[in-house]
C-alpha cells in the first residue's frame, strides 16, 4: 500500500431532487482547504498529473464521470479509480501520480491545502525517486 494515501467517504445528503456531497476543511478531510480547482474537457486517451508536491496536500474527486489514479511512492505503485462523487482519494506530499484512463465528460475536483507554487513541485521522475531515497 501506499504509505498515508487513502480514500475518503464523504457524507451525501439524498433526497429524491438528487445528491449534496458537503467538504469542511479539517473535518472531512485532514487539512485546511485554502484552494479548489477542477480538470475538464480532457481529451480521449489523454494522461495528466506526472509529478509529486513537497507540501501540497490534496483530496481528488471525481465530481463526474471517472478516472484512475496512479499513485507511486518511490518503491510501490497503486491504481484507485475514483467514479464516485461521494468519495475523495487522499494524497499526501511525495507521491508520484500519474491520472489516467478519463471517461467522456469526466471532472476531476481538487481541493487543494495550498495555493499554487510551481516550487512546490517535483515534475522529474528521476529527482523524485533521488529525494525519496535520501528520506
Ligand atoms: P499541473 O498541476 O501540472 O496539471 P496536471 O497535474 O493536471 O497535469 O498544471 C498545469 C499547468 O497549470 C501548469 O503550467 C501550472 C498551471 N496551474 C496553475 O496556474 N494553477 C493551479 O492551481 C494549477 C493546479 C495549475
């Protein structure tokens, strides 16, 4: 397994009108949630993510439609497809991910623990792998 990476039930409010899935900062998900962004209109076939963050905590969502998350941690790698707007997958600081295999309409929901900081990034495989060894 994937070390602290885990998928989160959140709560669904149901009623016969459709579905309310509600997200508190650090009350449904384990960090304060200082920014939200979403990926849509992805391309058929087409792959995203390929990088690990230094700080950045981060719960995904599949707020439609589906995708797969390629986590890797340096020494184990782990799928999770996420088709569930209810379920969020958790993903701590120095896990490689790759996002793959999107449907047709698919949004992939971010809420995010920091703002963009491209510095916060890791986007070679082979400096990720290099700062995973000296942990
Ligand atoms: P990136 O995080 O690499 O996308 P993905 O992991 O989905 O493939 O971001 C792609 C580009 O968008 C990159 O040039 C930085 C920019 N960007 C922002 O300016 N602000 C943001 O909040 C995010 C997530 C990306």
């Amino acid at each position: 397994t994937i070390y602290n990476c885990s998928v989160i039930e959140l709560s669904k409010i149901h009623n016969r009108a459709g579905n309310i899935t509600p997200v508190h900062g650090n009350i449904d998900v384990p960090f304060h949630i200082e920014r939200v962004y979403y990926l849509y209109d992805v391309p058929s076939g087409e792959t995203r993510g390929g990088h690990a963050h230094k700080e950045l905590h981060q719960l995904i969502v599949a707020a439609s439609g589906s995708f797969d998350v390629v986590l890797d941690d340096g020494k184990n790698k782990r799928t999770i497809s996420l088709n569930r707007p209810n379920y969020g997958l958790y993903v701590t600081p120095y896990i490689w991910r790759e996002l793959v295999n999107f449907s047709s309409g698919a949004v992939l929901l971010v809420l995010a623990s920091m703002k963009y900081h491209e510095s916060d990034y890791i986007r070679e495989y082979s400096e990720f792998l290099n700062i995973k060894n000296e942990l």
